[in-house]
C-alpha cells in the first residue's frame, strides 16, 4: 500500500525565526494524524505548508493523486493544485467564517463547493445539500438561511458539511474545536468522529486540545520551537510521554 501522504523534510523560516524544521512523516489511506503543541509551536505553519496555503523553504509534500500516483504539491501548477483543494482535499478554518461564504444561504455554500467540480443541474445540488445539512445536525428547513443566523457550533457544522459534499480524502483541521463552548465542542467531536469512521477519511488535525487528539486521532506528533520532539500512537504517547515537553504538556492538562 502506499501512503496517502509521503511529507519528506518541510522546512519554513520566517527570517532568523524557525516556522517548522526538517519535519518528515507518512500519512496512509483512513488514518488521522493528530499535531499539538503550545502556541507558537509551528503546528499551524507546518499544517499550511501540507495544505498549499504556505511555501515551505524545503522539502516535498508526495500525495498518492488518483490518476498519476504520488505527485509533489510543493512543485504542482497552481491550477492542479486549486483542483485538489475542490476535490480530494478540505481544509477545515478554526474559524468558521474563514471557510464559509457568508453572504450566501447554508444549501448555497454546500452547493458551491459542488458545482466548483461541475455539478449543474440544480436539483441533484439542493438534494445533496440538504442530504449533508442532515448527517451534520442541520434541519433542512434551515437550508435558505444565512451562516450569519447560526450559532457558532452550526457555523462549523456547515463548514464541514459544505468540505465534505465532494468526498475529499484528506482533511486539514485547524484547531476544529476551537472557541467553541465545551457542549458544543463535545458533540463536534462526536460528529466528525462518526463522519471520519464512517467515510474512511484520513486527516491531519492541528489543536492545543489533548483531548481532540486522544478522541479522533491514532497517531500524534508533538511539536515545539518548529521542531518535531516526539511522535507515535496516541495512546503510547499520552499515556507514556518520553520527552520532557511532552510530559509538561500531558501533566498541565492532569492538573486542571
């Protein structure tokens, strides 16, 4: 089998300031990859270099393209890149107002994404909006209002509704859980743990949360001052941290 994801070496430095160093992992078809460190850490740079938002300095990004096999996204056209976005690739924002279109009603932004890979007959574009508006805890009747009418936790939910529509294969997540009240992050976990089982998605989550990453992620990688300390199961790496900065991380969160 090869990896959905071959990240060999990625490198960004912000003049004198290390963004990420040398960072180097694989990621395989339905395995999520949780990232965690304090702020300022690197894991968000890191996570934007994967996701073609930021030009990494060094380095290669290999993903296992459906037609032609692993190609490097650092080095991609730009139009083929747009078209992984659209298609095999979502990127979930912290803030779901960076990744939904606000102006637009809730079927819209859902169906925007569809006919950004050449859905057209308006009918079917409604009918999956609403279908997605569903598995993500919207009522249809919701489906003509604006993201600006919902609550922060709906705002999300449509976010991910409207990624998903296109059944990418990899997931980015910033932060997904994020400024969101503890009910309402426990039942966003929920939902895309179940959506991520249910679809065999691999994604790579990015949080300061141990608890998002012990509830979706199999594997972790730890990261501070851009560098990558420690990395493995997620339950072998909470539940027995071998780095120092691991093991103030894990005991901060016991204390509280």
């Amino acid at each position: 089998m090869t990896p959905l994801l071959q990240v060999n070496g990625i490198t960004k430095r912000y003049g004198a300031r290390v963004g990420c160093a040398d960072v180097s992992f694989d990621l395989w078809p339905g395995e999520v990859m949780g990232i965690v460190g304090e702020s300022g850490s690197g894991k968000s740079t890191l996570l934007n270099c994967l996701a073609g938002h930021l030009d990494p300095d060094a380095g290669e990004v290999l993903f296992d393209t459906r037609a032609e096999g692993p190609k490097d996204t650092v080095t991609m056209a730009e139009p083929e890149r747009r078209m992984l976005s659209r298609t095999d690739w979502a990127f979930v924002h912290q803030n779901p107002r960076d990744g939904l279109r606000m102006g637009v009603s809730a079927g819209g932004n859902v169906g925007e994404r569809l006919m950004a890979v050449g859905a057209r007959n308006y009918g079917e574009i409604r009918g999956n909006a609403l279908d997605w508006l569903g598995r993500v805890e919207i009522a249809g009747d919701r489906v003509d209002d604006r993201p600006s009418a919902f609550s922060g936790g709906m705002q999300q939910r449509l976010q991910i509704a409207r990624n998903l529509v296109t059944g990418p294969r990899l997931v980015f997540m910033d932060e997904p859980t994020g400024g969101l009240d503890v009910s309402v992050q426990a039942r966003l976990l929920d939902l895309l743990r179940g959506l991520v089982r249910e679809l065999g998605l691999s994604a790579i989550i990015v949080t300061h949360d141990l608890a998002v990453v012990r509830l979706l992620a199999d594997r972790l990688m730890v990261m501070k001052s851009g560098h990558v300390v420690e990395q493995g199961l997620t339950d072998q790496v909470l539940d027995d941290p071998q780095h120092g900065y691991t093991q103030l991380l894990v005991s901060s969160v016991l204390q509280v």
